[in-house]
C-alpha cells in the first residue's frame, strides 16, 4: 500500500489552524505575503 503524506494541522502563532480549506488558505497568504513585491522601490526610467 502507498503510503500519502497529510497535513492535519498547522500552527499559526498561537493557535492551531485544523481543516482542508483553513489549511490551504493558510499556506496561500503565508506564500502570497513573502513572494509579494514592493512596486515602489522601482528604478523608474525616464
């Protein structure tokens, strides 16, 4: 039998954060948050 990795739960500072949904919306704003740029600290040409 093959065996699946599972991600139950995951910590989010003090509380614990349980279920598909909360799950994936957590791990997207972690993501979205750290890979977000900053557009004003541009070079501008001109």
């Amino acid at each position: 039998m093959r065996r699946r990795n599972q991600l139950v739960a995951l910590k989010d500072g003090e509380s614990w954060v349980q279920g598909i949904d909360e799950v994936k919306t957590l791990v997207k704003n972690f993501f979205a948050h750290n890979f977000a740029e900053d557009w004003r600290t541009r070079p501008n040409l001109e």
